[in-house]
C-alpha cells in the first residue's frame, strides 16, 4: 500500500484527497494514514513469526495520542522515556505491562510512576539510577524489572546527533563496565534482573552495526548466565532508517529473522524486544503546507511556505533531507524551488525541490514527515503548533486541532505585579 498517491483532484491521502483536508482544518497540518501504521508494525509482527517478542514502539518518535491508539489496538507495547510520555500511554489505552522506560536522566518521580505502573523494564544507564530504583522500589513495596543498557561500542554510521552507541556517547553503560554493572544491580534491595537491552542509534541503513551490537548482547548474555544471573530478554533498541525518498531503509523482515536465526544459533531462545519509532510512523506521514509567497533572490527562486523549521525541525536540526512534491499533479517539467518557512532564521529551509511552476495558494507536501516531526514542534517565533489528521479509508479525523493564541499564552503572567516571591 503506498497511501499517498495521485487521484482525480491531485494527492490523496488514502481515499481523501489532501486538498479536501487542507480545506477544512487549514495548513499546515500533519496528515497521517492509520493503514500505513498498521501495516509497518505488522511488517515486524508477522517477521517473528511465532518467535517470542514484543514490539514496543518508540513514543518519541510521534506520541499523539490518536497515534499511540492505533498501536495500542494492534496489541504494541511501547517505549518511552519520559514520565510524561508514561503518562500519554496509559491515556491512550496502552498496556503499561508493555512499557519499556529507555532514558539517560530519569527523575525520581519518574522512576517511582513506571515502578507503580507495573512496566515490563527500566532500562537502566548509570550505577547512580539502579541505587534511585532500588530506593524507590523498596519504599513502594515492589520489585522493580531493569534491564542495563549497554553501550556496545560501534559505530552505526549516522549523523552523530542521532549515533547514540558510541563509547564517547553520553548513553548506556561501557561494554567494559557492564559485568559489574549488573553484579551491584543483583545485590540491590528491590531490583529483579530482567534483560539486556541496547539501542545504537537512528535512521541506520545497514543492520552490520546493530547485528554486531545484537552479538555483543548476547556474548553479555552468556557471560551473566555464567555468573548465575538470570536474563529473561534481550532488548535491541530501534533505530531502523527509512528512504526519505533517496535508496529504502534495511528490509526489516530480514533483519528481524536474522536476529531469530543468531539466537537459535547460539543456542538461545530468549524473548527479543525491539523499540522502532521512525520506521513505523515516518512514512505514514506528510507535512500538508501551502505556497504564501514566491520570489527570487540572485540565482534562487524561493517558494516560502506557511509552515516553517519550529513546524518539522529535522532539516534544520540534522541537516536532513525529505522529498518534497506538489499536491496538483502536473506534466510540466518544473524549476528548483528552495522552500523556506517563515521563521526568521537562515536554517528555516525545508528543502530544495524540482516542483511544477508553482502559483500562490499552491499545496504541497513534505513527505516522510510521521516520525520527529509533530513531536519536534515548538512554538518559536509565537507560531501555533499545526493541527494533525489521521486518514482511514475514506475518512478523516482531526486529532489533534490547531493551537490557539490562547493555548500559547496560557501559563504566562501578563505583567510582574502580582507574581512576585520573597
Ligand atoms: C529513539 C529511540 C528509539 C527509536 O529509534 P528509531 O530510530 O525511531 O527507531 C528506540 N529506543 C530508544 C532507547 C530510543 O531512544
């Protein structure tokens, strides 16, 4: 299923064409197809067969609620990392038996709200936070399910703001250090040793690195076994890439039976866990937008856009690239466009693109955009945060509306007066 295609009437989304929705809720506004999300967890799902596992999508990636919904239906667990993304999944109908809790800086309340909930692990990243479960865990009367996060030292050859298992990387625990790790976790009051777990790093096209690392938990696994500690998963982390347009990401049913066949391999069967967030929202989604000026400075023809970098960060923040194409369908052979949002800064570009002449008031959409985009935007330069519509079929529905001025305003003192503090 491609669910975005051209029809009678320019680019649908699904059954709906996009023109029909930029009508009625107003641009910019994400536009995401419930079939897309469906069928990319099931792509997974249906990979393992009836290998023991467990899908826990990366909330980060995209945690509205609509969203995290769809999942929930399907049966995904879910992985997050902050006590407020708990918060979104359990709003959302999702299990917080199937709550993986990834993060560098945990909180204390945070730590205590997933050990109440119940979550299936904690993955832990310092020796300091397996003493703040510990404590929480013993005060709430529980036991608390963690897992060490290994940093297993290889280099997943992507933009270095999103490599993240690098041993100069601020997460995990140093392959070299995670024996110990796991011997002070075992001694703690309130912990249980659930699993290991790992994640190297986003928007990798070549599954070497993660097989590598793959091994390397395993090698960890025999070791700790060794040791008489009891590992009940293995957690690979996410981090799979998708074309954004250019060659396609790695083809994830093999390397989800690659994974199956290395544990039979070396003779484990142990529950894999694995945490995809842009693979399974990214390509499900555009940035719906339209032309609001057109112009040309020095050799540059510019169509500025009404959604802008605090909209979709990624090119500005990574450098990254989308494909960007025209709701009109036209044979023309078209101009380079570089196409800029209203932000006042010089990195508020979301792309170059060849583009049909283009005329003011014209839609167009910046695709791949399901996965760190909604999730990314800010209000900077006052600008409302854009309205976000799920497709099913041949329907629409608005799922997250339009901030309002009001919204924006909300926690703000008007004035110095009756706000000071001694
Ligand atoms: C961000 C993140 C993911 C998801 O990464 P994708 O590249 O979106 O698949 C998974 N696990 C952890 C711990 C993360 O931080």
């Amino acid at each position: 299923m491609n669910p975005f295609e051209y029809g009678d009437g320019g680019l649908y989304a699904e059954e709906v064409p996009l023109s029909r929705i930029a009508e009625d809720v107003g641009t910019p506004c994400y536009v995401y197809s419930r079939g897309r999300i469906e069928e990319n967890w099931k792509v997974y799902n249906d990979a393992f067969g009836d290998y023991p596992h467990r899908i826990c999508y990366a909330v980060k990636a995209n945690g509205t609620l609509a969203i995290l919904g769809i999942l929930a239906g399907l049966g995904s667990g879910f992985d997050i990392v902050s006590g407020g993304e708990l918060r979104r999944v359990e709003m959302a109908g999702g299990a917080l038996s199937t709550v993986v809790f990834s993060g560098v800086g945990k909180t204390r309340s945070e730590v205590a709200a997933a050990i109440a909930s119940g979550v299936a692990c904690i993955d832990v990243e310092s020796p300091d936070e397996i003493d703040r479960v510990s404590e929480a865990a013993v005060y709430l009367q529980r036991t608390a399910p963690i897992a060490v996060r290994v940093n297993p030292d290889v280099d997943p050859d992507t933009h270095p703001y999103i490599a993240t298992g690098l041993k100069s990387s601020k997460f995990g625990i140093g392959i070299d250090r995670v024996i110990d790790t796991y011997r002070y976790a075992a001694g703690k009051p309130g912990i249980e040793i659930a699993g290991v777990a790992c994640h190297i790093g986003s928007q990798l096209m070549d599954t070497e690195p993660l097989l590598d690392a793959f091994n390397r938990l395993l090698d960890l696994v025999d070791t700790l076994q060794g040791l008489g500690i009891n590992i009940r998963h293995v957690d690979a982390g996410g981090g799979l890439g998708i074309g954004y347009g250019r060659v396609p990401g790695p083809d994830r049913t093999v390397w989800i039976k690659t994974m199956v066949e290395t544990m039979g391999r070396r003779m484990q069967q142990l529950p894999i866990i694995i945490e995809p967030g842009r693979s399974i929202v990214g390509d499900a989604g555009v940035l719906l937008t339209r032309v609001e000026y057109l112009k040309t400075n020095g050799s540059k023809r510019f169509a500025v856009v009404d959604a802008g970098m605090n909209d979709l960060l990624r090119p500005a923040l990574y450098g990254a690239r989308h494909d960007i194409i025209t709701v009109k369908q036209s044979t023309d052979a078209g101009q380079r466009y570089d196409v800029v949002g209203p932000v006042c800064e010089s990195a508020d570009v979301l792309g170059t693109a060849l583009l049909p002449s283009l005329e003011l008031g014209d839609l167009i959409a910046v695709k791949e955009a399901g996965a760190y985009g909604s999730a990314m935007a800010s209000n900077y330069n006052a600008r409302l945060r854009p309205a976000e519509v799920v497709v099913d079929g041949g329907r629409f529905h608005l799922v997250r509306q339009r901030e309002t001025f009001e919204n924006l305003v909300a926690l703000e003192a008007l004035a110095l007066g009756e706000t000071a503090t001694q």
